[in-house]
C-alpha cells in the first residue's frame, strides 16, 4: 500500500510542476496517465501492484465527473450560453439520440455475437461526451464562445440522460418487468433522472452558496477552509441526487451553473482548489483505468472491435452532430469541429464499469469495445486538440479580414 502511495504521490508531484508546459504540447495528460498506470502496472513493470475492484474504480471515476461537471459549469459564462443556447439544445436531442441509434446499427452490423439489447447497451455507453478530457477545447479562449460553452453544456448533460437509458437497457437484458411498455418505462427513468437530479442540485446549491455567504460575510470562515465547501457542495449534489434515484451528473452540472451564477463576482478563487481536486482525481483515475483495465482488456481484441471504436470516434459522432446543426449560423469546419471533439472518458468508464457488475453474456466485448475506444479518444483528441484550435482560430481570423 505504501508503495503505491509513493509511486502515485510522486506522479502527482512530478506532472503538476511541469503541467503547465506539457498542456501546450500535443500530449494529452490523460495519455500520459494511461501510459503510466500500463507501464508500471501488473502488465507492466510490475512496480504499481494495484488490487482495485470495479465499485471503487467505479466510485472514483463517478465523483471525478461530478466534480469536473460542478466546476467547469460554474465557469461557464452564461451569457454566451444564454445566447446559443439553440446549439448544444440540438445536440442533445437530436444529436444524441441519433448517435445512439447510429451506434446502435453498426454494433448490429458488426457484432452478431450480441443480442440486439446488448448493442444497444454498448451504443448508450459510447454516446455520451467528456468534459474533462475535453477541457482543453472548452477552456482555450482561441475557441469561439458560442462553440466553447455549447460543447461544455453537451457534455455536462448527456452523460446525465444516458444514465436512465442505460440502465433500462439492463433491465431489459436481465428480463426486468416493463409491462410490455419500454417506451414509455424510458421516459419515466429520464423524466425522473433529470427532474430529480436539477431539482437536487438547484435546491443544494442555492442553500449552500446561501450559508456559504451569511458565514463568509462574517468572517466565519478561516482561510484555510474556504477552498474545501465547493468540493463538498459538488460532491453533496452528485451523492444527495444518485440516493434519491436522479442522476448525480445532472444535478452537479446544474449546481455548478447556478453556483456559478450566484457567485459569479467572486466565484474564481472559490473554484481553484475544487478545480485541483479535480484534476488530481482525474490524474489517479486514469493511471488506474491504465493499469488495472487496458492491460486486461488487450487480449480480447477483434477486428470489430477496433473498427467500431474507429467509427464511434468519427461517423457515429460527427454525423449526428452535423444532421442536428443543420441551419444553424455555423460555417462548416466549426460544425466538424464540434463534431470531432466529442472524446469518451469517465462516463464510459463509469457505464463499462457498471455493465461489468452485471455480467451479460457479451458485457466482456462490450466491455472491451468500450475501452478501446476510450485509450483511441484519449490519443486522438489530445493529440489533436491543440493544433484543431490554431487551425479553426486561423481560419476564423481570415474570414473576419
């Protein structure tokens, strides 16, 4: 144990004092973390000796998300969201469920050794996008605002509707009662979901960011603890939403918007330690996901399983994505952008590791679908993200001469 104490502590040590340098390369640092946790992990070295199993890879990964969806959300400048709303709108209900129904269609024309319920399982789990691994995009001010915070809003909320989907799916592959009325089972879970999860987060944030200026405003708070409420207030809605049968990732985006509208004079001091916290999350789930998943999952490679990854990446995302914009004042590279930088992370590895726990007769190809496509997205888009931006800030620059 103390050794991977050391191990972790030292990584940790090691990439925040060169973190700054590294996010202007084309090395994502979610690449470096999975190349890390492989090399030195049991398929490695042999020196990062993890024995983790799936509810606490689960567990880590889920609070990660919900902690990355409160503060990227509070960060969001809801002016410009409020003026493009229109566009991650489309993209979540049309885009999404047509990415879901185009998954669903190639994982039937590639595996026929799934049932169609098991497809369909597989083409929620790869739906949804990840707002930490596409922070990069979201937070370079090269970027387009209304693009920026579009792809921020898609990704904080689909994740969040995913989660019903899925798990109705899974209630169907284990012969769950549904009264012969699936349908209408779906809208219940995603009504329920969404409703519980915002009602939860508005609710918990308005009474927290409340008491956090009563006390603040008198002194109450000593500086040493005035880093630590918004961690315990992102990870209240995401706990406070799941026990009452909502989505946690939807209640902590929800949060974090209104917090950050609340707070929005003084809100950035607030977010720093809960954005590091965060990040550190994020840097030990993915050197785990690198140590304790990939190298398991390697031997149960196929052919379609490496076409779909590819496919799940680029037709599956960016088709929908352009079918939704349709009409919109978009030029065609910033819908292709949009389209390209959909990248699958913590949702996909919360949804593999649930999927995993239930143990359907195809979860270990779907289960290793998901993470090759997962190790395919944390290379391309972090490679790509960064020369992306300069091409598409290059280009937008021309068209304004």
């Amino acid at each position: 144990m103390y050794q991977n104490m050391a191990i972790l502590g030292a990584f940790v040590f090691i990439y925040s004092i060169v973190s700054g340098r590294i996010e202007k390369t084309f090395f994502s640092g979610a690449a470096l973390f999975i190349v890390f946790g492989l090399g030195i992990g049991p398929f490695g070295l042999g020196i990062l000796d993890i024995k983790v199993d799936a509810g606490e890879l689960s567990l880590l990964a889920e609070l990660t998300l919900a902690l990355v969806l409160f503060t990227d959300a509070a960060n969001a400048n809801l002016g410009v969201l409020r003026r493009n709303f229109h566009i991650p709108q489309r993209l979540l209900l049309i885009g999404l469920p047509l990415t879901i129904l185009l998954g669903f269609v190639f994982g039937f024309l590639l595996f026929g050794g799934l049932t169609l319920i098991e497809v369909a399982i597989l083409a929620t789990m790869l739906a949804p996008t990840d707002a930490a691994l596409g922070k990069a995009v979201v937070s370079d001010k090269a970027v387009p605002p209304d693009i920026r915070e579009s792809l921020n809003m898609e990704s904080g909320l689909n994740d969040g509707i995913c989660v019903p989907i899925l798990f109705l799916f899974l209630a169907l592959a284990a012969d769950s009662r549904t009264e012969g009325r699936p349908g209408a089972l779906a809208l219940k879970l995603v009504a329920e979901a969404i409703g519980i999860g915002a009602l939860t987060g508005i609710v918990i944030t308005v009474l927290g960011s409340w008491l956090l200026r009563f006390f603040s405003g008198r002194g109450w708070i000593s500086e040493t603890w005035q880093q630590l409420p918004i961690v315990a207030l992102a990870v209240t809605c995401f706990a406070v939403a799941q026990r009452l049968g909502g989505s946690g990732f939807i209640a902590s985006f929800v949060g974090g918007l209104l917090f950050g509208a609340l707070t929005r004079h003084h809100k950035s001091k607030l977010l720093l330690a809960a954005e590091g916290t965060g990040d550190t999350l994020a840097l030990i789930t993915w050197v785990l996901f690198g140590a304790a998943v990939i190298g398991k999952t390697a031997g149960f490679l196929t052919w379609q399983t490496v076409v779909y990854s590819l496919l799940s990446l680029t037709v599956i995302r960016i088709l929908p994505v352009l079918i939704s914009l349709v009409g919109m004042p978009l030029r065609t590279d910033e819908k292709m952008f949009i389209g390209w930088f959909g990248p699958r992370g913590l949702a996909s590895i919360v949804f593999a590791v649930i999927v995993l726990d239930d143990h359907l007769p195809g979860g270990n190809t779907i289960v290793v679908t998901a993470a090759c496509t997962i190790i395919m997205s944390v290379v391309a888009h972090g490679l790509s993200a960064n020369p992306l931006v300069a091409v598409l800030a290059g280009r937008l620059k021309k068209s304004d001469r």
